[in-house]
C-alpha cells in the first residue's frame, strides 16, 4: 500500500526545513505543486508561520510530499505539536484530485488573519527557525533511537 501524501502549505514546503525536521533529504521527485480550493494561508495567531483557514473563491498553494513513511510522519507530527491536527483532505494537482494529509489549525483563526507567504517568511524568519530546528535535530539524535524505534 503507497503512503498517503502531504500536501505542505507553509514552512515544510521549504526543503531545508523539510531536511531538518525529517533528518533526511526529500527528492524533488516526490514534490509536486498543488493546491486546496477554497482557502486562504495566513498567519497562524501571534505566530510567523501560517495556518489554514476557509475562504471561499481562494486557492492555497503549496506541494503535494510522496513517499512518507510512519517515522516522517511521526517526525513531523511532532514538528506541528499540539497547534495542528492531521487530517484526510482532497486537494488538487495537475494530475487531479487526490487524498491527501493536511495540518489543520487546532485553534480558531480570525477572518481577518493576514496573508502568509513563503517568500516573505523565508527573507524574515527562515534563518532563525532553521537554526532552533536543527538545534532540536541534533539534540535529538545525539540521545540516539528511542525505544520505540
């Protein structure tokens, strides 16, 4: 059975970030452009990185990340913490629409929350978020596997 997809409408679509919090490098193969109709990426509250949030007539940008396996998941569910939900959701690539996960904002955002944009995030926090992530990648690998694992 193929892994369902990500579809990564914020920071996880940059790949160093995405590199950092999975330990591992993502093929530009397994990443597609997508999008989710009917929404809008703003800015999570009192946050510098977004959230979804319903908007009829908008589409959200983003890509759609094959090729996850339960220990990606695992690492990016812990990534997203407790502000986001992981959720089923349809959304829609030039191949068409397919299933796929989706972090969803566990707290209520406001209808007037700004607009987030990649672009904007990376020239003003990117550098900052990177180097805490990459703190936490090699905190975490020098405590080697959990018992799980």
């Amino acid at each position: 059975m193929i892994p369902q997809p990500l579809f990564a409408y914020g920071t996880l679509q940059d790949a160093d970030i995405l590199a950092a919090v999975l330990g591992k490098i993502v093929r530009e193969a397994d990443q597609v452009p997508a999008h989710l109709a009917d929404h809008a990426i703003v800015y999570h509250p009192g946050r510098v990185y977004p959230a979804l949030l319903p908007r009829p007539d908008a589409n959200a940008p983003g890509c759609l990340i094959a090729g996850l396996g339960p220990s990606d998941l695992a690492a990016l569910d812990a990534f997203e913490g407790d502000e986001y939900r992981r959720e089923s959701r349809p959304v829609m690539t030039a191949a068409g629409l397919c299933q796929a996960f989706v972090y969803w904002p566990t707290a209520s955002i406001p209808e007037e929350a700004p607009l987030w944009t990649l672009s904007f995030w990376r020239a003003h926090h990117k550098p900052e978020i990177l180097a805490a992530e990459l703190a936490l990648a090699r905190a975490a690998h020098a405590a080697g596997p959990s018992p799980s694992d």
